[in-house]
C-alpha cells in the first residue's frame, strides 16, 4: 500500500470513530429522556410503572439498542474516499496534495500514456503523505456536547426521589381492585371447600355409625361454582351445609333416633334418693351411663368387701326398690306419644295398642306417606324405650330380691349370688343399649353442629348486617331495627327463607336468604319477668303463694290508670278514689296490707251532768 492510501485509510477509521461517538451520545441522551418521559407519565398513574428489576432489564437493552443503531447510523453517514482526502488536505495544511493525486491518478489509469505533470503531482503527494502525522491532524475528540446524557441521567434520578406517585385516572388502584377481588375470591372458595369439607366428614362419621348408605351424601352433594364473586361461592357452600343438615333431620327422625331421644326424655324423670345409690340415680338421670354404671359396680364391690353396713344395705336395698318402681312408671309413661297423636287427629289411646296404631295411620285420611312414616317410627321408639326401662325396672328389683336378709360382710349362697349376678348382667346390658343409641344421637349432633358453625361462618361475609335479612335499622324517627324480610320458620331445619329488605342501613337488599341460629345461654341479670318454664331440683319444697303474675297485672293497670290520670281522662271527682284504689291493691298483693283509712274524728262533746255554778 503506497502511503497516499495509507494515511487515507488512518484518517477514515479516524473520522469514523468520531462520527460514531457523536451519534451515541444523541441516541443516549434521547433514550434517557424518553425513559424520564416515561416515568413522569407512569408516575402520574397514566401508565404502568415497571417495577426496580424491570427497569434494570430495560436499561440493558435500551443501552444495547442504542449502540447498535449508532454503529449503523455511522457507517450509513460514513464520507467516500475523495471527502476524506479533502478533510485531510484541509486539517493538515496540504493545499489539495492529497484529493488532487487521487484526482490525477485516477485519470492517468484511464488513459495509456503518462504525462509528466501528473507524475510530479503524484510524486509530490507521496512526500505530502509521508510527513503528515493523523494525531496531530485529525485528532478524536468528546463530542460538543458531551455532557448532555450525565445530564439527562441526573434530571431522571430527580424524578425517580421527587416525583410522588399518583392515580390521576384511578387505573392502580381499579388494578389494585381486581387483583384483591381475585385473591378474595380465592380465600373464599378455599374457606368454603373446607367448611364443606369438615361438615361432610362429621355426617359420614355419623351416618356411618348408623349404618346409613354413605354414598347417597356424594349424590346429592353439589359441586361448587367456578370463582365468580365471594358472595355466590359463600351461597353455594351455604346451600350444600344446608342440604346436609335437611339430611341430618330425617335421620333424626329416623326410628334409633328417635328411641334414643325418647329414652333420653325418660331418664329425665328420674329422681334420685338418698342413700348409698344417690349417684348412681343422678347420673342415671344425667344421661351420664358410664357414671351410672360406675357407681352401680363400686356400691356392689363395697357390699362384697364388706365394708358397708346392715342400715347402709337396708337403704340401698329400698332405694332399689324405689328405683325399680320409677323405671316401671316411667315405661308405662306415654303422654308424649298421646299428644302427637291427639295433634294428628288420633285417638291418644292408640299409643298402648301399636297394631290398633298401625291400623289407625293406614286408614287415616289426610296424612302424607312421611307423617304416617314419622309417627310409626315414634310411636316404636317409645315402645322400644319403654322396654329398655322395664327391663331396667326388672334388674333393679332383681338386685334389691338378692339382698334380701343378706347381712353385712356375709357371704351369699349360690342362688342368691347368681341372682344378683345376673341382674348386675342384665342392668349392664340395657345400659349398654342406651349407652350405644345415645352415642349415635350425639354423633348426629355434633354433625350438626358443625354444619350450623360452618354455615354461621359463611354468613358473617354475607352483608354488613349481623343477620341475613336484616338491615341496619338506622331508618329515620325510627330508634328500632329495620324492616325484617317477609319469610317464615317453618322447615324442620330452621331455614328462614324470603325476599329480605334492609333498613336505612348497609344490609343486603332482596335475596334469598339463609339464617341459621346458633343455641347460646345469654348472660342477663336476674330479675321479675315471666315464667317461661319449670324444673323439679333435689332439695326441700318452698310453700307459699305465687303473686309474680298478679303483681305484673296490677303494676300494668295501675300504670294505665296514672297515664289517665295524667292525660285528664277521668273526672276530678273520681281521681282521688282511683288513686287509693290502686294504692291498697298493690299492697296487698304484695303481702303488704295497708291500714284502712282512718275514721273522721268525732267533735268533742261536753260531758253530761249539771253546769258548773257560777261563783
């Protein structure tokens, strides 16, 4: 290479590389401000902001973008050949050596003879060419404005700290909305699938120990929505903890049940004496069979260990007897029976005939196949508690037979030893069935009860009111709840259904709603009020005469008769009357009689006899 084309070929990659970081550092600077633009406009809520890491994923590129397209940018602008002669010639004081020889040289190869001219141009190009120095004459230099992406750089991290972040559109937080929309109704269905889930596992357990067909519960069970709203997801939950507690409800009414419940009635009679049996009598009627049964062992091993005696016999031996009396009145006891057939319009006495019953049902006009059903499998439950506690009447007396004339620490003859045995045997074995139809009782209603705290659960996210159906009750000259919805209470399972109406207040508007009540002891002070239930409790009777109701009546009417008193009503005449009316009357039924009133004083009269004389 001769060195015009040389020094030619230095001055381009000069001019070049020059060229190229000009172009960088305008393509740099305009990235940086587009990336500010973008912040102030994502910063103002108008689009959404990256977050820390994807803005370091967006410098990479940005960075690699604007290099490449300054390297291209350079090359497509970069000078020819002849321009680069030329700015050379004019950087290094060469007078147009260099762009003259490529000139000459050109037109000497496109003719055939050389001239001599041409020859001492090229000659002295050459020297020219030589002696120049590409450092001194093209020197690469910063950009003029070199500074303006540090610039840019710092005016966005201003941005970045100074700049608040707002929602001028309300996009972030409708974003913000739907995001936690999602996750709620996530939480929800997962709530929901495991309320269903535990509420499902206590009716198996149950229905497997009554030996119900456990795969008619994956039947009529309903699959839940796909996540649409928490609300509709809450309800399909609700509807299928529903659906089992309908379920557990004619299970209840179903006939080992129902026996259990009649037995459970029963025991409720009984009243416990005192004596060496008293706690065997009151967790019998606790319904506490495995304390009863206890109690019954521990008094039976005294009396074999000697350790009680003749007088403490003699009484358990009568409260024996006394027990076996109770039971055997107790089984012969059928009022409730009576009383649900006298409300079906049957005969009361039929519930000591089972056939005549049976006969009665078939031939009854007006009853549904479940009543009939209903009342069969009750009027068989009080039969089968009937004989449970005859048979428990009949141990009793057994057992009271074989400690006849048995004396304290004396050992029993083999027929009296066997026949207390045997009664032990057969008391152990009716308590035992009691004790297994309880259990199945008690699983059917634990199972209901964790349908009805799911279920309550469930509610409490319906609506912002404490009850389905119910609104706040802020409606205005109105201090009282709002309107309930037109529904009723009459399912067996206490389902409340009806179009609900809110009050003033936030509840839920019309829907259909679900309500479940929750059985809970309200802790109120004592006081006056109505009687709304009697209990018989072990201790010594309190007589006297009853005057809550009459007190109750009396302080209404005298309160009506003060109000009208107030409101002018009566003659000014009788005002006096009433009020002592009603004075004397509360007193007296309140055991305070008040004196009558005192007579009018009688004028002083002069004492009879002759008048003083006058002296």
């Amino acid at each position: 290479m001769n060195p015009i084309d040389h020094v030619l070929t230095g001055a381009a990659r000069r001019l070049f590389f020059t060229r190229w970081l000009s172009r960088f550092v305008l393509l740099l600077t305009a990235a940086i401000a587009g990336a500010t633009l973008y912040l102030l406009v994502a910063r103002l809520g108008l689009a959404p902001l990256p977050t820390l890491n994807l803005w370091g994923k967006i410098a990479g590129v940005a960075g690699g973008a604007v290099l490449l397209a300054s390297l291209l940018w350079a090359i497509l602008t970069a000078p020819k050949r002849d321009a680069v002669a030329r700015q050379l010639d004019e950087a290094a004081g060469l007078k147009e050596a260099l762009s003259t020889a490529l000139h000459v040289r050109a037109a000497r190869d496109n003719t055939t003879p050389a001239q001599g001219w041409s020859v001492n141009i090229l000659e002295s190009a050459t020297r020219s060419a030589r002696g120049v120095r590409l450092s001194a004459a093209l020197p690469v230099r910063a950009p003029d404005r070199w500074y303006a992406p540090g610039v840019a750089a710092l005016v966005m991290l201003i941005a970045w700290v100074a700049m608040p972040k707002m929602d001028l559109l309300g996009k972030e937080s409708q974003a913000q909305a739907q995001e936690q929309k999602k996750e709620e109704v996530a939480a929800v269905a997962h709530e929901a699938k495991e309320a269903t889930k535990k509420a499902e596992s206590k009716l198996e357990e149950a229905m497997k120990k009554l030996g119900e067909n456990t795969a008619d519960l994956g039947d009529k069970k309903e699959d839940l929505p796909k996540p649409t709203t928490p609300e509709e997801i809450r309800r399909a939950a609700m509807k299928q903890l529903g659906t089992m507690q309908q379920k557990i409800e004619q299970m209840k009414l179903g006939q080992r049940i129902q026996t259990a419940s009649a037995m459970a009635d029963k025991m409720k009679q009984i009243r416990a004496t005192p004596g060496p049996l008293e706690e065997f009598g009151k967790q019998l009627a606790q319904g506490n069979l495995a304390a009863a049964q206890a109690a019954l062992e521990n008094m039976s091993k005294q009396m074999a260990a000697g350790k009680m005696d003749d007088k403490a016999m003699q009484q358990a031996q009568k409260q024996l007897e006394n027990m076996a009396k109770q039971l055997s009145q107790i089984a012969q006891d059928k009022k409730k029976l009576e009383d649900q057939l006298a409300k079906n319009g049957l005969d009361p006495k039929l519930a000591s005939s089972p056939e005549a019953l049976k006969k009665a049902m078939e031939q009854k006009a007006g009853l549904t196949q479940e009543q009939k059903q209903e009342m069969q499998n009750a009027a068989q439950a009080q039969e089968n508690a009937s004989q449970t506690m005859q048979a428990m009447a009949q141990a009793c007396q057994n057992m009271a037979s074989a400690m006849d004339g048995q004396k304290p620490g004396q050992s029993k003859d083999g027929q009296s030893a066997q026949q207390q045995a045997q009664a032990m045997q057969e008391m152990a074995n009716a308590m035992s069935q009691m004790e297994m139809a309880q259990a199945d009782m008690q699983a059917l209603e634990a199972a209901m009860s964790e349908s009805q705290s799911q279920m309550k659960q469930m509610s409490e996210g319906m609506g912002q009111c404490n009850n389905p159906g119910m609104g706040d009750g802020n409606s205005p000259g109105d201090g009282n709840s709002g309107q309930f919805g037109q529904g009723g209470n009459n399912s067996p399972n206490g389902v409340r259904t009806g179009a609900a109406i809110a009050g003033n207040g936030s509840g839920v508007g019309e829907a259909e709603d679900v309500e479940r009540w929750e059985k809970r002891k309200s802790r109120s002070p004592l006081g006056q009020g109505p009687m709304i239930g009697t209990m018989l409790v072990q201790g010594e009777q309190v007589k006297g005469e009853s005057r809550a109701q009459m007190i109750e009546m009396t302080e209404a009417a005298a309160q009506q008769a003060t109000e009208a008193l107030e409101a002018n009503q009566v003659p000014r005449e009788l005002q006096d009357p009433i009020k002592r009316y009603f004075g004397r009357l509360a007193a007296k039924v309140k055991g305070e009689e008040k004196p009558a009133d005192p007579a009018p004083a009688k004028p002083a009269q002069k004492p009879e006899g002759k008048p003083a004389e006058k002296k």
